[in-house]
C-alpha cells in the first residue's frame, strides 16, 4: 500500500509512474488527497473538543472544591454536549479512515523507473539468455506424452480425484519431484536463507498484508466457514511472519526459505497453452523471501537473480531473463524479473520464477518496520522469488533431457534421485 505522505509529495510521480500500467489514476490520486485533507480536518476538530472538553473538566472539579457548584453544573452541560460533539466525531473520523483505506487498496504499486511502459506479457524486455538448446531425437515427444510413456505422472487420475489440474505423481516421477525440492532448499539454505515450514492456509489479515486482498480473491481457494484461504505462493505466510514487527536496524537483512504447495483457481485458463504441467491448481514451489534495508534492497533483488541463475546452470537448461513491464507487474511489485526455461518439445519459453522487489509496499500494509540509526521506525523493503516453482522446471527436465533410450537425469539431481535415467 503506497503511503499518504509519499503520495502527497510526489502526485505527479505517482501518477506518471502508474501509467506504465496503462492506469490513469489522476482521478484516484487526487481523491486520496482530498480525503486524507478531510480526514486531518476531522482529527484536528476531535483533538480540540477532547482539549476544550479536559479543560472544562479540571475547571468544574476546581469550582466544586470552591464551593461554586452552580457555574460547576452549568460547566458541566456545556462537557455534555461536548461529549456528544466528540462521540460524533470519532465516527466520522473512523469512516474517513476506513474509505481512504480502501481507496488505498485498490492503488497498485508504482513500478521502478526501469520498468518499461508495455500492455502484456508481449512487451516484456528479455535482459539475458544462457544455455544451448538441445536438438532432440526424431519423434521427441511433450512432458505430458513422455509422463504416459514413462508412467511417472497420471493426469487422468488426478483429474478423478480432484479434477483437472491436480496432478499425481508417482514412482521415479515423484521421486524426481522431492529431488528438485530438496535440491532448491539445500541451494537456498546453503546460501544463508533459513529454512521455515510453513502453513498452507492463511486468515485474511495474511491475504491483506502482502497485497493478495482485496485484489486477487477469485484466484484464492476460500474456506468460507472458517474464513481461511489456501496459499497461492509460500510468500503470503512466510511475509506475514513480519506482520506488525519491529526488527532492529542490525537484524537486517532477513532471508528465509520455505517449500510449500500452492493453490490457484486459474479460472478462465483453457486451450493448449495450459496443457501437462504447464498451469495447475495444485503445485509445488520453493520460495525466498527477503526482509531488506530500503538502501539495500536493489542489491539483494541482484542477487536473487544471480542465485536462481546459478541453480538453472547446475540443472544445465537453457533459460532467459525478462524484465516485465508495467502491464505484466503484478499489484505489488515494484520490479519483477521472470525467469523461462526453453521447452524443446514444445518449441516455447515456461515461466519458472519470478523475483519481485516490492519496496515498502507490503511492509506498509504489514506494518514491518526497523527501528534506524536514530532511534525512528521506518518501513522495511521485503522481496521474493522463486527458487523454484517445480511443474515447469520439471516438465522443461522432462523434455529437454529425452533421449530415445528414455529421460536422463540432470548430474545434480541424481545424488538426490538415486538414479540417473527414467526407462
């Protein structure tokens, strides 16, 4: 949630900057200001009539003990009406409050100067690109049709459990499926995040605070009886772990890391883009998530992004580096970079990571704060990324490393498989 003040001081920016998201948020900004002019309004009048109303108050209890109990009483109808002045007023001031903030909710965050302006995904600028693609064998088939050869996943089964887009994984597939998992937190863990387990549902304090609600319900599963939403990304509870913290300015920075499976209705999602692996209600992902010094926080966004690339050489598959652009940032993020694996078979780029900095956007609605130098509370900057979401990365392991003698298994993963090809 961006901050009245910031808004305030920079409506120009503010709105300039939005509209690399294709928003024309004049009309937004400006009512933001208007109610928060009305609001401080509001508060200044409460503050003076609980004064004039304290005042009285010691002036009636000095008149009584001098005996003068008439200019007392006639006191003391005037703090009657007084009370009733600032009963009248807090109400007034709550519901300012609470229309400016949800006013505020529905303001997405300013993107960084370097995002470009762009509509989709198709304005997206790709900033890196490393690895060969591999030149498969004749008949080389998609993830989905090796996952039948192999019998590794079942589609079909999940789909009779659950539905579509609730894959089972078995055998040598579910084994390879804990191999990646436990790979990614030994990487992530090895590079100093510390691991959490974390739950798989959140109440709607958690959803608020990292900016998935209001914004995002018709993407969450929700547990209407208890009001709990299933996780979309180990991000919620893991940056709600912060929520209403105080760190101290040498506790900086925090890193954790977390394996959990994630939930999205993907509603409206059809056609053969979404085929296999490649979108699922029901998926695994590892995460990193950083608390970071505002100074700091463009430094570690680089070096998230140096880390995923690191895991993506070991795996050896070939992957490029987008930087998304206005249209395609998400509602929180200030900067994202998306990480694609080449799908050799299906002759496409898979998203299989993105890493944000979302500055103090989340940490406002969390209420995440450091105390600094000088003694204040200032709001901290928070971060995460995938390393990694698993369905894509596999499905790219599955493709691009087919031989006609079955799938070989990355060099890296197979301490972690105990076997080096699927046949």
């Amino acid at each position: 949630m961006l901050q009245v003040p910031f808004i305030r001081e920079n409506k120009a920016l503010v709105i300039e900057r939005l509209a690399k998201r294709n928003i024309d948020a004049n009309q937004m900004i400006t009512d933001v200001i208007v109610f928060d002019e009305e609001r401080r309004q509001i508060q200044t009048e409460l503050d003076n009539t609980l004064a004039e109303s304290n005042s009285l108050s010691k002036e009636i209890g000095n008149l009584y003990k001098s005996g003068e109990a008439q200019k007392a009483n006639l006191l003391k109808e005037k703090t009657t009406q007084l009370k009733q002045v600032s009963k009248e007023l807090t109400e007034a001031l709550n519901n300012k409050s609470e229309a400016l903030k949800e006013l505020l909710y529905k303001i997405p965050n300013i993107p960084n100067e370097v995002v470009p302006r762009g509509n989709s995904e198709l304005d997206n600028e790709e900033i890196f690109k490393e690895g060969d693609i591999p030149v498969l064998h004749e008949g080389a088939l998609p993830h989905w049709e090796l996952a039948k050869k192999y019998d590794i996943i079942d589609f079909e089964l999940g789909n009779k459990i659950a539905g579509a887009g609730f894959p089972v994984y078995k055998g040598k597939g579910a084994r390879l499926q804990r191999a990646l998992i436990a790979y990614f937190l030994d990487k992530n863990t090895g590079a100093g995040y510390t691991e959490y387990q974390l739950p798989h549902m959140v109440n709607e304090a958690s959803g608020i605070g990292t900016g998935q609600l209001p914004d995002k319900e018709g993407q969450m599963y929700h547990i209407t009886e208890d009001n709990l939403y299933l996780i979309p990304t180990a991000e919620v509870p893991g940056t709600n772990i912060f929520r209403d913290v105080v760190l101290n300015e040498s506790e900086l920075p925090v890193g954790i890391t977390g394996y959990t499976p994630c939930f999205r209705r993907e509603a409206g999602s059809y056609g053969a883009h979404v085929r296999g692996l490649n979108r699922l209600h029901q998926f695994d992902k590892v995460e990193i998530i950083r608390v970071e010094h505002p100074s700091k926080s463009y430094e570690a966004l680089d070096g998230m992004v140096s880390h995923v690339k690191d895991i993506l050489k070991e795996l050896k598959l070939p992957y490029r580096i987008l930087r998304l652009c206005g249209g395609d940032t998400s509602f929180a993020s200030a900067l994202t970079y998306d990480f694609e694996v080449f799908s050799t078979a299906q002759d496409r780029w898979l998203e299989i990571s993105s890493i944000s900095n979302f500055e103090t956007f989340q940490a406002n609605r969390l209420k995440l704060r450091f105390k600094n130098s000088e003694g204040k509370n200032e709001l901290a900057h928070t971060l995460n990324g995938s390393s990694l979401a698993l369905p894509r990365v596999l499905a790219g392991i599955l493709e691009n490393y087919q031989t006609e003698n079955g799938i070989e298994i990355p060099k890296v993963l197979q301490p972690y498989t105990g076997f080096n090809i699927i046949d």
